[in-house]
C-alpha cells in the first residue's frame, strides 16, 4: 500500500522537487520495515542524504531514479554519528515550527490526510491549508539546513531571504531583494544552492553568476537562448546580448562577485528582464556614469550609456561601497 | 592551454595576414588574439590584415574598441586592415550600442576583403600576393 | 378531445416515422422539413436579405449562389451537429467577401435572418400541435445559435487575419529594398518614419546587402516628409551599419529642413556622402561602382 503511494508519487509528480516530502516518502517506502519509534530518526537520516544529494547536484533523472529503486536504508559507516547530528537538526528545526503547523504536516505527509480533510478538522478551507503547508515546508527546509550548519543567521535579514527562496516565491524574493543579499552573506549564498536547487526547474528565468571573463560570454549566450524562446527577431537577441555583456563586464571590471538574472516576462506582453547586480564599490554619480565618453576603466565608458540604448527600460540603482544593481527590459515588438 | 579546437586561426597569404575568429571569445581572449596578430604583423612584415569575425555573436564596446587597436597598431606597422563578416544583426547592434569600426574598413566576406586590399596596395606588392602559395 | 385526437394524428400524418417520446427524432425532422422546402425558403430568405439592405456589395448572381451554400451548410449542421464544415465554408466566404468591405453586422445579419425565416416556417409546419412545435424550437435554437454563432467568430477572426496580414504588406512594401543593378540598392523611403518602421528599414537593408552582395546603397529621403531627430538619428546608424557590412551609402533628396537637423544632432554631413536627387545619387553610385572595377582590372591585368 505504502509502496503503491510512493511510485503514484514520483510517477505523478516527477517535478516534487521538495526537500522535505522527498525525504517523508522515502520515510514512507521503508515504513513497512522501521519500527514506528524509528519514524523519526529515519527521516532525519533520510533527510540528510537527500540533502547531501542536492548540495552534489546530481540531475533530477538520477536522483528519481534513485527514488524509485533505492529505497534501502542507507549503510554510511558513520551512520550513528550523522544520525545523532541530524535528529538534533530536525528537532531544531521542528522547534521553530508551531505544534498545529508541525501537527498538520506530519498529518500530511506521513499519514497521508489529504488537505480537505484537514481543512474540516481545522476549521479553513482546502487552499488554506495548502498554502499554509508550502510555507511550513518552506520553513522547516531553512530551519534544518540553518540548523545542520550549527548555526544562527548573521542579520535579521537571513531568515526572510531564505525563506522566501525556500518557498519559491518570486515576489517575496523581490521585496527582500533576495539577489542582493545572496551576494553579501555567505552563508545564505551557500544555503541557497540546496534552496534554489529545487527550483532548478523553472525554464523561464536563469541565473549565470560572473566572476570572470569567461562568464561574461556565458551570460550573453544564456540571454540569447532563454529571449529566443518568447519570438524576439534575430536583431533583437544580438542586441540584448550585447546589451547584457556590456553590463556583465562591468561586474568583471569592478566587482569581484556579482550575477546576470535573466526572467522572461509574459505581461503586458512578451519580453525579458536582466538583473545584473553586483558588489563592487557602487557608483558614486550614477547620472555621470550614464553619460557618454564617461570612463572610469581603460575602455571607452560606453558600458552603461551604451546598453541603455539598446534596452527598452533601464534602471541603475548604486550604493558607494556596497554595489549596484542595473535592471533592464526589452520587450517584443508586436505582431 | 587550449585543448579543444584552435579559438582563432592566422594564416599568412603573400604579403596578408587572414585572421579568422572561430568561436565567440571573452575579453581576455580578443586581448590574446590581438597580442598574437601584432607579433604576426611584425614577424611577415605583413602589407595588409583581413580579421574575419563572422563567428561572433556580439561585437560590443569592448570587441569594437579590441578591432579599431589592432588597426592602429597594424598601421603603425606598415599594415593595412579589414574587417570582414560582420552580420547584419551585429552591425545593428554595434551602432545602436554607439560603437563603429572608426576608420577601420570593413567588407561583406572575405573575397571582398581581399579585392579591397588589392585595389588600395601598390601593384608589386598585390603580384607578390598573386605569386604566392596558396 | 377528438379533435385534438384528430390534430395528432395530422401531425402524425405529415412525419410518419416521428416517433414523440424521443427527442433526437426532432431534430432529424426538422432537416427534412428543410430540405423539402429548401427553394421558397431560400429565396424567402434571399428577399429578406434584400430588404434589409445587407450585401449590397454582390449582385444577384454571387447572393444566389453564397446563399445557397449557406443555406446547405446550415441544414448540415443542424443535421450533423458538427460545426467544422460550416466554419471552413464561413472562412472561406468571408475571405471572398472581406476585400469587398462586407461588415460584420452583415454577415451576423444574414445569419440571423435565416434563423427567422426557418424558424417560421417551422412555426407555420407545427402551430397545430403547441406542445409539439416548443420542443421543436427548442432543439431548433440552440443549434441555431450556435451556428450564429460560429459564422459571426469565424468572419471576426478571418478579418483579424486579413488585417493583420495586409499591414505585413504594408511594412514589407514602404521599406523596399531594390538591387537596381549587380552589386547597387536603392532604398527608397517614403511615408513616414517613426522608430519602429525606422528599425525595420534597416533591418532590411543590413539583410538586402548581404543577399545582394551591394557595394553601394542610395537611400532616397525625398519621399519622407517629416526627419525629425530620432528619425535623423536612425538614418545615420544606418549609413554606419552599412559601412559595416561592406557597403559605401549615399543620400538624396535631402532637404535644407532635414540637413538642418542632421546637423543640429552633430552628424558631420561632410562625412555623409549627400547628392541632391536620385538622378545624380545613382550617377555617384555607378561612378563608385565603375571605379571600383577599373581598379581592380587595372591592377588584375
Ligand atoms: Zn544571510
């Protein structure tokens, strides 16, 4: 029965990228052979190879696969240790949710209660507990990767941004101006590959970071197949691809991290939006900078005036000692 | 370094250099590129250049700014340079970007470049070219 | 009581095989109906459409005609119950009729028109049997609703398309690009410019001298009333991608007024190879052309 669930699962729902279900149906497929006291430390074992797994970033093909066929306890040698490790992350992690939160979960997921049954027991509708749920899962992913890290946020600004990324909410991420942080606090940059692994299947928008020279290349390429995608011409795909190296050399020139985001926009019409943000010095005089002949590199200083001319929208917003985010747009020229 | 196939090729014609670019190049790339044709240059004594960039994909401030040096150099060497293939789609984004070739000439392919150098080299030296190996 | 026997049983005279428990009879009945009396009706139909003044536009042959396959496409889909055939025919009558500025109220009106006239006529056929004749306008309407329905969306989108497709025409004619001779484009501009057509221009010549293998391009401003700066602007961007892909341009027709502004956006016109009329432009451009190959055998020889 348990068996069943789980293959009508990863058949179903080949995209259920989600950490914290992978992991309970995992839970799930071994249930015939765990003692029901053993639930819990198993799913933190669990929990943690599947962690494990994503930090590797194995394909998604690999990792269903994996679903399906393996479906063994795991035998590390040092499986007591991990596990002492990881029962006392999960119980962290659990710490921060509220016991109905935790309750409705664990109703979820282990037991299989579906969300309107849920919802009658708890007085709300359907959608509710829905949503209610992806924002617990959504937390207890940060709280468990936080906690695995043995450690607190740096700000107050960590947990928001994490958890924004965790849920998949692009508008949130905005609003915490997510990107930016990830350039500044390492430890959610680094919390956010297993975060924003999940995610990897989001075909409209893509994320090239650049360090280097060779990165630059890889944005203008990136751009160019994502715009293709939503019926740009030919000239206009040359063009935001030179708008986007201009502004990713910039990166190179002056910052020592920074990222290309580029997301394909639908409304009002069809277009793409190109995040390039940095933390470099930032821009003193961001109004001198978008004049032309302004150069503060060995080069002609056309960077930013330059790619402003070929983009239809374009916005700099610099910070002296902190970095700068130039946002651009294109959009399709109709019919 | 490079393991894969050649980034660029120069290949040495009678008094010419022809510079093919293969494959679109980062910054650090072109800076080599340019490194390389000026020593050729120097090394032939070469009368005119011909840089086929056919196969960049973009041609920005930079990659402009990269072709217009190499000119110049190649002037002050004695040399001649064209720029051939640039496509329709980069020459539109190259000047609404604001950036030109400068003084640099550019012709459609190749074969054009080629009859431009011809036509603006003294005669013995274009017989050196017809002269010479293929 | 015996008389409404006696109605009954007329009704059950004229369609023998009737059968009024079952429903899907109805519809069956009511196709035979007007198939049976498919020359008065139509004709009834055709006047009616006369009255009322729609499709003045076609003589009385096309309306006979249009009419009568009208008409058989809407008994088929009453029969049938399909729509597909109905909405080819209605496409491809709208585009016969698109050109010649037949409205969409014509067409909903011709439409609607045969629903009434078939709609009374099966009144005329049932009144006797009250009962009888609401079960028959209520299968009736529906379906002809629908097929309404069905020709009022299929002649909106034909238009759609015909519109859509004659303002590409348009486009592609006001930007000709034409090889006037072996390696020579003229680029005759005409109308007026706003950015996006200004882009698409040159967009096309870039693409034309390749294709052409031009060496020299003459744009002919003379047809463009009104350069101001942005159009100004875009013209020397094209001169300058041109150069780029090979090409040498020259412009005329410039007007003192466009000159002006050129100069007022720093384009140094000196640097702009201008001639005053096409006439001279193409004389410069053979000129360039016949230079160029002089060289070249004189240099080959
Ligand atoms: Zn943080």
């Amino acid at each position: 029965m348990v068996r069943r669930i789980v293959r009508a699962r990863v058949a179903d729902h080949p995209a259920a990228d989600d950490l914290v279900q992978e992991t309970l149906v995992r839970v799930l497929g071994a249930a015939e052979r765990v003692e029901p006291g053993m639930l819990e430390p198993y799913a933190i074992v669990t929990a943690r190879h599947v962690v494990a797994s994503m930090w590797k970033e194995q394909d998604r093909q690999r990792r269903n696969q994996h679903r399906v066929a393996d479906l063994r306890l795991p035998d590390a040698p040092d499986e007591d240790l991990l596990q002492g490790e990881d029962r006392a992350a999960v119980a962290q992690a659990l710490k921060h949710l509220s016991e109905r939160e935790r309750r409705t979960l664990l109703a979820h997921e282990l037991h299989g209660q579906d969300t309107r049954s849920l919802a009658d027991e708890l007085g709300s509708t359907a959608g509710a507990v829905a949503a209610q749920l992806n924002r617990t899962r959504a937390r207890l992913r940060v709280e468990y990767l936080l906690a695995l890290e043995h450690t607190e946020p740096f700000s107050d600004r960590c947990r928001p941004v994490l958890i924004a990324l965790s849920s998949g909410d692009r508008r949130r991420q905005r609003e915490v101006d997510a990107g930016r942080h990830l350039l500044e606090c390492d430890l959610c940059a680094r919390l956010s590959h297993p975060l924003l692994a999940r995610g990897q299947s989001r075909d409209d928008e893509l994320r090239i970071p650049i360090r280097a020279d060779a990165d630059v290349v890889l944005a203008r390429q990136g751009v160019r197949e994502l715009a293709a995608r939503v019926g740009f011409s030919g000239t206009d795909l040359t063009v935001i691809a030179t708008a986007v190296s201009e502004v990713s050399r910039n990166i190179v020139r002056f910052a020592d991290a920074g990222e290309v985001v580029v997301e394909l926009l639908k409304e009002p019409r069809p277009g793409v939006r190109i995040v390039a943000r940095d933390t470099g010095p930032g821009i003193p005089d961001v109004e001198r900078a978008l004049t032309d002949g302004f150069s503060t590199y060995h080069g002609l200083g056309l960077g930013l005036p330059g790619a402003r001319r070929l983009m239809d929208e374009f916005a700099v917003v610099s910070e002296v000692a902190r970095g700068t985010t130039v946002t651009m747009t294109k959009w399709c020229q109709e019919g | 370094m490079a393991t894969g196939p050649a980034l660029v090729s120069i290949l040495r014609q009678g008094p010419y250099l022809i510079a093919s670019i293969h494959t679109a190049l980062d910054d650090s790339q072109l800076i080599r590129f340019q490194k390389d044709l000026i020593d050729q240059i120097g090394r032939y004594r070469s009368r005119g250049v011909i840089i086929d960039v056919a196969a960049l994909d973009v041609l920005d401030s930079f990659g402009s700014r990269t072709l217009r040096n190499i000119a110049e150099m190649a002037r002050l060497r004695g040399a001649l340079t064209v720029i051939v293939g640039i496509q329709p789609d980069v020459a539109f984004a190259m000047v609404s970007l604001g950036m030109g070739t400068g003084s640099v000439h550019a012709a459609l392919d190749l074969e054009e470049g080629l009859e431009y150098l011809d036509s603006r080299l003294p005669a013995k030296d274009v017989g050196r070219a017809v002269s010479a190996p293929g | 009581m015996n008389q409404e026997h006696t109605l009954t049983d007329a009704v059950a005279a004229d369609f023998p095989t009737l059968d009024r428990q079952d429903e899907h009879q109805l519809l069956p009945q009511l196709v035979a109906h007007l198939r049976q009396h498919r020359t008065k009706l139509r004709q009834e139909w055709a006047t009616r459409i006369h009255d009322a003044h729609l499709l003045d536009a076609m003589t009385p042959q096309e309306m006979s005609t249009e009419t009568t396959s009208v008409y058989d496409n809407y008994v088929e889909v009453l029969e049938t119950g399909s729509v597909e055939a109905l909405q080819h025919y209605a496409r491809d009558l709208s585009e016969r009729i698109i050109p010649r500025g037949v409205e969409t109220h014509e067409v909903v009106g011709i439409v609607l028109l045969l629903r009434d006239v078939l709609a009374r006529s099966l009144f005329e056929k049932y009144q006797r049997d009250f009962s009888l004749l609401n079960r028959v306008l209520d299968a009736y309407e529906p379906a002809a609703n629908r097929i309404a329905n069905t020709v009022a969306v299929s002649f909106v989108d034909e238009r759609e398309r015909v519109i859509r497709q004659q303002q590409d025409a348009i486009k592609e004619l006001s930007t000709p690009v034409l090889p006037v001779r072996e390696r020579l484009l003229i680029l005759p501009i005409i109308g007026v410019l706003d950015s996006e057509r200004a882009k698409q221009l040159t967009e096309q010549l870039l693409t034309g001298i390749r294709t052409h293998r031009a060496k020299v391009v003459v744009i002919d401003i003379t047809g463009a009333p009104d350069v101001d700066e942005t159009v100004a602007n875009h013209l020397v961007q094209t001169v300058d991608a041109s150069r780029l892909m090979g090409a040498s341009v020259i412009i005329t027709g410039l007007s003192p007024e466009i000159a002006q502004t050129l100069v007022t956006i720093g384009v140094d016109l000196s640097k702009m190879n201008t001639i005053g009329d096409l006439q001279g432009g193409l004389e410069e451009a053979e000129r360039l052309l016949g230079y160029t190959v002089a060289r070249r055998d004189g240099s080959g020889g």
